[in-house]
C-alpha cells in the first residue's frame, strides 16, 4: 500500500510519458510531410480539369441560352407579325360593317367611296403600312400608296419572284371557312432597291364582295427584334465579367462587353471560325485564339471560346473566357487549398502534442485530487448554506408580504404598528394609523372578475406607496382594506392633504383590459394616544369610524371630530324617527306631470316620495333613501309609494277617454331582492290599475350591481305588460351599451344636459345624440328638468316625446294635480 501512496504515483506518472511523446510526434511529422506533398500535387492537376472543365460548361450554357433567346424571339416575332396585322384588318373590318350597317341602302360605289374615306388616311408602322381592299375578281378598290392603280384590274400581277401574289391570296381566302387568310410575298421597299419579304392578310367583306387587308415587311419585325436582343445583351454584358457576344456573317462585333469593339471586324477571331458551309453544318464548337491584352501591350492572351451559329440571321453567337485567368484561379484555389492543407496538418501536429501533454497532465491531476477534492467539498457546504439562507430569507417575505400587491401583510403590518407605536410614546409622539377601505369592491368583483379586480388592488397599493411618503408601514390588511402608519410630526391637515391626494388619483378613470374603472376609496383615521394606545384599539377605533364614514356617504376622509360625531347623530335621529313616519303615515306621494310635446296635453306623471318629520322638518329625498337603502326600509316605503300612486292614478284614469301613463322610481336595493317581481305584480293587481299603464324608472347603477339578475327580473316584468324607463340617461359611462342588451321602453334624458344645453354646446350635442339614439331604437324619450320656453321649442324641434319640470308644474298632491288638470273630470 505504501508504494502506491500519493507521492509515489505522483512520481511515477509525471516522467513515464515523455519518452514515449517525443518519439511518436518526431515520426509523425516525417510521415505527415511526405504524404502532404503528393496530396499536394494530386491536388493541383485536380483543380486544373475541374476548372477548366466548368469555365467550359458555364460558357457554354450562355451560348446555348443566348442561341434559345434568339430561337424563342424570332418565333414570337412571327406570332406577334401575324396576331398585329390581323388585329388591324379586323378593325378596318369592323369600320366597313359599321358605315354598311349605318348606310344599308346605299349603292355599292358609294359604300366604297365612304370606307375609302375611312381607311385611306389610316397608317401605321411608321407610316409603311396601309390598308388595301380587291373585289374577289382582282379590282383594286383602296391602295392609299398607289392611288392611280385603283379601279385596275390586278388579278394577274406577279411579286418580285413572279408569283401571281393576288390571285393566290384571293384563292387562299375563298377556300378558307372563316373567309381570310394570310399570304406571304416578295416586294421592294420604297426608296429601296434590294426585295423584301412581306407578310400579308385579307378579310372577305361580303357587302363589296371584296377583301380588306394589309401588310407589313418582315424584314422591319426582324430587325426591331434584333435590336432589342442586341440591347439586352448589353446590359448582360456589362454586368456579367465573362460575357456573350455576337457577330455577324461579315465577321463585325454586334454585341460585346468592351464597347470600342463593337461595330469592329474581328479578323483572328474570323479566321478561326470561317463561315464557310463547314462551319454551318458543323455549326458548335469549342475553338481557342489569341487577343491582345488590355493590361500589356504587345502581348496576346490566349483564350476559349464556345461558338454557335444561328443560321436563320446569320449571326454566330460566342462567349469566352481567358487561360491566364484559369490558371491565376487555379493558383489561388491550388494557395488556399495548402493553407487549408497546412492548417490541417498543424492542427494534427498541435493534437497530437495536446494528447501527448494530455498523457502528462494525468500525474499533476492525481497530485492534486485530493486537495481539489476537499477544496469541493468545502465550496459546497458554503454554497448549501448561502442557498438555506437565502430560502430562509424567501420564506420570511412570503410570510409577512402580500403575494398580489407586494405590500406587508397583517401579521407584519400589526408589528411595524406595534414598533411605531413603542417608538412613539418615549418621545410623547402621535402616530395616525389610517384605515382605507375600497368602496363596492365586491360589485366591482361580481360584475368584472377576479383578474380585473386583482388589476385595481395593484393599482391602488401603487398609488398608496407613491403617494404617502412619510408613512413608515403600508399594508393590504384585508382583501379590500389597506393600512398605513404615519408619524404626525405636523398638523393632521398633512396627512389629509396627502391621503385627498390619493383619493383623487383613484377617482381617476382607470383602464384596465379595456374596462374604465372608478376605484373610490373611504379613509377613517385614528390618532395615537387620543383615540387609543395599542395596535387593536386604533384598529378597531378606525374600523368603526369607517364604518360611519360609509353610513354617511362613502369617498370620504375622517378623523375623530365634534364635527362628524354631529353628523352621525343627525343620520341616527334619522334612523331612529323612520319607523315612527311609517307608522305615521308621514311618508307621502306628490305627482309631476309630464307633457306631450306634440300637443301640449298632460300624458303621464311621476310618482314622487315626500317625508315631512315634525322633529327633524322637510327631509330630502335623496338623504332619506340613502338612510332607507341602508336600513332595509326601502322595501316599504317602496311598496307604499307604489300602492298609493296606483290607486290614485288608477282612480282619475276611470273618468278618462285616453288613460295617464304612471311613471314609479325603483331603488336599486328593491329591484334585486328576490320577490320584487311577484310583490310588484300583486299590488298593482290590488291597485285596479292596468300593468301596461305603469312605467318603472331604473338607473345606471342597478345595472352595474348585478347585471344578470337584474336582466333577468327585467325581462320577467315586460312579461307582465310593465314598462321599463332607463333614468338619468347619458350621466353614466355604459349607459349606452345597456340600450340594446336591456327591454328598455323609454329613456330620460338627465337634468343636467337640458339645463345647460341652451348655453353650453356639449349639453346640446349630447341631447341631440340621446334623441336620435331613442328613435333609432324605438324608444320613448323624456326630457326632465325644462325650466324655459326656449328649452320647451328646442326640445320639441329636436322630436321631444315627453316634457317634465318647473316649466310646467312643481311636484303636486294629488288633489293639487286632480285641481290643476282633471277637476271637470274628477268630482
């Protein structure tokens, strides 16, 4: 055991090695350089024929495309000749028929005297080509370039290679089933002496018992259609190093990529490929020659080329590339190609001493295995113990932190309060622990969902943090309640300076997925030591003067003061003296009518709630419902109401011919509790007053609390005939969508809009916007709040239905109503 203790293989391993290494890397590189210069060599004739053997290949491949341009171009030529020279003849054909069918009992003399008049002027090609037109027996009756050949007879007249053209091309047409024909003849050109091929085409035009036709020489097509091969080759050319040109049989340059040579004759190059009749048989052919260099004069370069005849033109299409150029390529593919090698080679030799250290290295590894080992070891412990502290740490936030906000939670919240609060008191120091409270989180809940609601949570804890900047603790206490302790090192008007701030940032619209949210917060603070010493005192101290706050009216600040306790003992005396007005009958119904604006007459009313209390005087409406909706005594009033007016209204109807339409306010509290369908429908029954009579008023904010239920109960009450009015239309930011997605009857356009709409153009737009959508939708509108006669014409240009306000009546008894409108009717 101890020879193969840890120094003694140390030793061993480090010397054993190095012998073996030098031996084997001195015999490979003898080895590896011999074999690199046959492979060398090997290489070298390889890239000469493959070079040599694609130049070859490519440059043939743009003679063979060039050849299959020009094949393809003289076809289409001949296509395009044919399908141009019968198009005009078919348009002078069609002009013939026009002025035969325009003049249908005209002699044939003067039908030709007009269709003369209309082809005779009528050129084209550069004013060579014209229209002709020969009766079938060869009178010529339209030759615009040899008019004193009309009338002659011209049957028999032979083209420059003594063919008898126009016999033959009246032959072709008579035997054709379409009564035309194309005819192709010799003719010399005007100002020219050699003859030129012609391409003709005639028409039958039965009414002259003639043909029309025209002509065009082939010789014009063809060379057009060179030039534009020619042109496109010199673009190719110059953006092509190695380039295609052509000559013609006389051996002159028509195309090339130096410019100075074309319209030259290439003599060496035309000694190589004579155009004999050899060449045309054997018409491709890899041919080499020399050229001067443009680099080194005096000196020639020698070069290949692939050469092709195109025997229809007599061109031979060639294209070339240089033998200095090959081999320059080969030289620099043959050079990277042995820096490649040579690399490679090194890369072998670096390998092999890599593997040769490698064989080395194994002894200073087993030298310090253990050290490293142990060095391992120790690293992981610290690492371990780093990891169980940051989890430490980890689970601690998890634990005192809110996972959706960020913020303390309640257990850490309670001891930053606790530590505040022991801070404090040494010091005789006050602290304000400040309770906020989301007003109809759960609304907002219900009717958006978890994930828009947990959006305005993170919002409001945002707005929190940014804003209350001497708070030393901000915690989500609650679901919907958050904490803050704020040292009160001034006056309290600080800190409600900062928490009004944060009130009018969430009263803010905010969007969220698309859904423009209103997040109102009440705000209840307690003062240490004032209003308590210990955490669960200030707590609960703050709990209840929220829970006022929302019995007052929510969206509110407030700290312990004469002032509030006052208002909550006004709200109690409230409370207290509703029942007893129940009892006593207190509770009454006054009516405001509610004009045609067509015609001026009294069509509905509405039914308002009155409470005249001998302890507390007059009490205003919305004051008491706030109180009733809270309490629960909504439901009563409610029924009261309802009852009452019905049977009053129901008890005026019966003496009249066209029955007054009721209109009842329901409370939010009322619509959605369970039986209001069923109770509703049973006092009306006991009323005596039809249902279809009865119109019930609800607002937006019915429809925000629970759209579902209250979609369901509204379809149950249209079931039974009631109508459905949508009140203070055009204040709230859905109204509009409720429209259509509700059985609504009517609409009532709020106050606001007709008491400024006179002076303020946004209240008028809005109102006209409201009337067009009410007839759009078939609904009633009403218009409450007219005060003026302006406001009256206005809205009745506008197509007003119903007009209600002071402009008319104040809110009346019910004798005062029967007095003011029905007294001849009413006893």
């Amino acid at each position: 055991m101890h020879l193969f203790s840890e120094n003694n293989l140390i030793r061993g391993v480090r010397l054993l090695p190095v012998f073996v290494l030098v031996v084997f890397l001195t015999a490979l590189i003898f080895t590896g350089l011999g074999a690199s210069k046959r492979k060398l060599d090997e290489l070298e004739q390889e890239l000469s024929f493959n070079l040599l053997a694609e130049q070859k290949r490519l440059v043939k491949l743009k003679v063979d495309m060039t050849f299959r341009q020009l094949e393809l171009a003289q076809s289409k030529s001949l296509v395009a000749v044919r399908s141009s020279i019968r198009d005009r003849v078919y348009k002078a054909h069609t002009i013939a028929t026009g002025i035969h069918n325009a003049n249908p009992n005209i002699t044939k003399v003067e039908l030709t005297q007009r269709i003369n008049s209309a082809l005779r002027g009528l050129r084209f090609h550069q004013g060579q080509s014209y229209f002709f037109m020969f009766t079938m027996d060869g009178i010529n009756l339209l030759a615009p370039a040899h008019p004193h050949l009309e009338g002659t007879n011209m049957l028999e007249f032979r083209d420059n290679k003594d063919i008898p053209s126009i016999k033959n091309h009246i032959e072709l047409i008579r035997q054709s089933e379409l009564g035309e024909a194309y005819y192709q003849w010799s003719y010399t050109k005007p100002n020219e002496t050699k003859e030129s091929e012609k391409l003709g085409f005639g028409k039958y035009f039965a009414p002259l018992d003639a043909y029309i036709g025209t002509g065009e020489y082939l010789s014009d097509v063809r060379n057009e259609v060179q030039q534009d091969l020619l042109e496109l080759l010199y673009f190719d050319n110059h953006a092509d190093q190695d380039s295609t040109f052509v000559l013609n049989h006389s051996g002159e340059f028509l195309a090339h990529s130096d410019d100075s040579l074309i319209g030259t004759v290439a003599d060496t190059f035309r000694e190589e490929i004579s155009f004999s009749s050899d060449f045309s048989r054997n018409s491709k052919y890899f041919i080499a020659y020399q050229l001067a260099s443009s680099k080194q004069p005096n000196e020639f370069e020698s070069h290949i080329a692939y050469v092709r005849h195109f025997s229809q033109w007599n061109w031979v299409i060639a294209a070339s590339f240089s033998d200095s150029k090959l081999w320059q390529q080969v030289a620099d593919e043959l050079a990277i190609a042995q820096q490649k090698h040579y690399s490679t080679l090194f890369q072998v030799f670096g390998m092999c001493f890599f593997i040769g250290l490698i064989a080395i290295l194994p002894c200073l590894v087993l030298a310090s295995a253990l050290q490293s080992r142990l060095g391992k070891y120790r690293a992981q412990i610290i690492q371990d113990l780093e990891e169980i502290d940051r989890h430490k740490h980890q689970l601690k936030h998890q634990a005192e932190h809110d996972a959706l906000t960020g913020l303390v939670n309640r257990y850490r919240t309670r001891t930053e309060i606790q530590t505040a609060l022991d801070h404090a008191a040494p010091k005789a120091q006050s602290i304000a622990l400040v309770r906020i409270e989301v007003d109809n989180f759960k609304k907002i809940n219900d009717s958006y969902g978890d994930d828009i609601a947990d959006k305005l949570l993170q919002h409001i804890a945002i707005t929190l943090k940014n804003n209350l900047k001497d708070a030393t603790t901000i915690g989500r206490f609650d679901n919907d309640v958050f904490i803050a302790c704020i040292p009160v090192n001034s006056h309290k008007s600080k800190i409600r300076q900062q928490l009004k701030q944060v009130l009018e940032i969430c009263n803010r619209s905010t969007t969220i997925y698309g859904h423009h949210l209103h997040s109102k917060l009440s705000v209840g603070v307690a003062l240490s030591p004032n209003d308590g010493d210990g955490v669960d005192e200030l707590l609960s101290n703050a709990d209840l003067l929220l829970s006022g706050v929302k019995e007052h009216g929510n969206s509110q600040i407030c700290f312990f003061d004469d002032e509030l306790t006052k208002q909550f003992q006004e709200q109690l005396l409230l409370k207290q003296e509703m029942q007893s007005a129940l009892d006593k009958g207190e509770f009454t119904v006054h009516f405001q009518p509610q004009i045609s604006a067509s015609n001026g007459n009294i069509s509905a009313v509405e039914a308002l709630c009155r409470w005249y209390n001998p302890r507390v005087g007059f009490v205003q409406p919305d004051i008491f419902i706030d109180i009733a909706e809270k309490n629960g005594k909504i439901h009563q009033i409610g029924e009261l109401i309802l009852s009452q007016a019905c049977k009053q209204i129901a008890c005026i109807n019966r003496h009249l011919a066209e029955p007054l339409m009721l209109s009842v306010n329901i409370s939010p509290v009322q619509l959605l509790q369970d039986n209001f369908v069923s109770r509703t429908a049973e006092l009306v029954q006991q009323s005596g007053m039809p249902n279809h009579q009865i119109t019930l008023e609800l607002t937006e904010n019915v429809l925000i609390a629970d759209l579902s239920t209250v979609r369901t109960k509204l379809e149950q009450l249209k079931a039974l005939k009631f109508h459905i009015s949508l009140d203070d239309f055009g204040t709230g930011y859905s109204s509009l969508r409720y429209i259509n997605s509700l059985p609504f009857d009517e609409i009532k356009i709020d106050r606001c809009f007709i008491t400024n709409m006179m002076d303020d153009q946004h209240c008028m737009n809005v109102t006209k916007i409201v009337m067009a959508m009410g007839k759009f939708n078939n609904l009633l509108v009403v218009a409450e709040g007219v005060e003026t006669i302006e406001q009256q014409q206005q809205l009745t240009m506008m197509g007003c239905d119903l007009l209600q306000g002071f402009r008319f009546a104040k809110p009346m008894t019910y004798k005062e109503l029967v007095t003011a409108y029905f007294q001849q009717h009413v006893s």
